[in-house]
C-alpha cells in the first residue's frame, strides 16, 4: 500500500471517469475504434491502479473475489444468451441483421442491433479476468 496522499487523491478522481471511459469504448466499439476487449481493460486496470495505490486489501474490499467469479461466469453467459437470439428466431449464433434484429441509423450507438450488448458481456468477462489474473499473482509467493 503507498502512502502517497497525492496518488490517492488522483485515483479517487479519476477512477469514476476511467469507469465511464471503459463503457464508452465498450458501448461504441462497433462505430468507433475500440470494443467489448479494449473497454474491459480500461475498467480492469481501473480496478488494478486502485489496488496498487491503496493496497490489496481494499482492493479485495471493493471488487471481492465472489463478485469477480460471478462476473466472469455472468459476462461468458451473457454472450452466449444474445448469441441464442439468433438461434431462437430460426437463425445462426449470433445473428443480428438476418435475425431480424433492428440495426438502427448507421453511425448511432444503436446501429449495431446486438453488437453493443453481446460487447458488454465480452467486456465485463475481460474486466473481471484482469482484475482476477492481478490479485492472483499478487498473492503469490515467491
């Protein structure tokens, strides 16, 4: 745990911002560059610069090792549930257009039908894996 004032205060701040920052990338992959992998690291590594500043204990504090797990499991099936859309209307996995799903004005948030909820999933999936993999090696021994 750093004993930084300074540093504290900048990751209070801004953490809020890098949060919303993640889900933007997340949100708008499929009309900007980004996406569902590139928006999970930001929030992950949100997760991870405030373990690092205030220590891994308050880390653990706000992002438990039961709220990772059921993300990680929840953001696979959450994939897997907008992917059986498709399949449900008579369709292949995954199917948007062909499904019937309504793909919006092109170059809106909602132009690409599921696209933006199947990247959710993928992204919260990412984030969790992350934050996992970092308290993980962490708390390894050496």
């Amino acid at each position: 745990m750093m004993k930084d004032f300074v540093l504290k205060r900048i990751v209070i701040v801004l953490l809020p911002f890098i949060q919303m920052y993640g889900l933007y990338v997340i949100f708008h992959g499929h009309v900007s560059p980004g996406g569902s992998f590139a928006g999970g690291m930001i929030l992950g590594l949100g997760f991870v610069a405030f373990a690092t500043v205030f220590g891994l204990d308050r880390g653990r504090q706000m992002l438990p090792e039961k709220v990772t797990t059921l993300t990680e499991s929840y953001g696979t099936l959450w994939y897997g549930i907008m992917g059986m859309i498709g399949i449900f209307k008579g369709f292949p996995f995954l199917a948007n257009k062909l499904a019937g799903i309504d793909v919006g004005v092109p170059g809106t948030l909602t132009s690409g039908g599921l696209i933006s909820w199947i990247g959710l999933g993928v992204g919260i999936r990412v984030a969790s894996t992350i934050t996992t993999l970092f308290f993980t090696m962490m708390e390894e021994k050496p």
